[in-house]
C-alpha cells in the first residue's frame, strides 16, 4: 500500500467551514482542534513533537467553553484506535465501536459522547463532567 498526497483543495474546503483553534508555540503550530457548532468535534491534531505536553487539553478546554458557552448540551466525535483514550481523559464514552474503509484500507475507530452540564450561577466547579 502506498501513501498518496493530501488534497489540499479538500482539506481547505473542509476547514473553511469549521470553527478551529490552533496552539501556536513561537513560529510552530502546536497542534489544533476543528468542531462543528452542534458539539462534533471533526478534529483534533496534535504535532509529535508536542505530544503529551497538555496542548490537547488546552485545544479541548477552549472548544469545549465556547460549545457550552453557544448552548450546546453534548459533544461527540468519531475517534481512533489512538485518539480513544485522548477522549476517554476528557470523560467521552464509546457508544459505537466502527470499522470504516478509506481508499481500500479497514480503519477501527468509535463513536463517542459526552454530555456537558452546566454549572448554575454564582456555583463554583467546573462546567462539564469532571472536566479534562
């Protein structure tokens, strides 16, 4: 199997219409987070070299304020095999494990929820399920 070239016409298209915030460190895109306004998170990337330094939790936190913050009651996304337990710290459930084909590989990934909950005002704590 050989890897072919992103559409970037594509990958443009399908970005222009999201709501997208980009952690930037210096000169370097750390990584981003793409959401639709009904609570789908569509993306979540972070660059190799900032694994594992809290730039998904920050991504995650800010998408999350503003999508509790416009209304929104629950978030879901469809994640992969390494994205899951990203979105398990963030206090997703899997409700569907898939199988999907793209360009004639089988990919597994899982359809996942949380449900937000608002924090009634002048009550102190954080507006989600336990948070990130």
């Amino acid at each position: 199997m050989g890897a072919t070239a992103p559409d970037l016409h594509q990958w443009r298209k399908r970005l222009q219409s999201l709501p997208t915030f980009v952690a930037v460190q210096g000169t370097e895109v750390a990584g981003f987070i793409s959401y639709e306004t009904n609570g789908h998170i569509e993306l979540l990337y972070v660059t190799p070299s900032y694994a594992r330094r809290g730039v998904a939790s920050l991504l995650y936190c800010h998408a999350e304020r503003a999508l509790l913050s416009a209304g929104v009651t629950e978030l879901c996304t469809e994640a992969s095999l390494v994205a899951k337990p990203v979105f398990e710290r963030f206090r997703f459930v899997v409700t569907e494990e898939q199988e999907i084909s793209l360009r004639g590989a089988l990919f597994r990934r899982f359809a996942m929820r949380k449900r937000l909950v608002t924090t009634p005002p002048g009550a102190s704590g954080d507006a989600s399920q336990g948070g990130p």
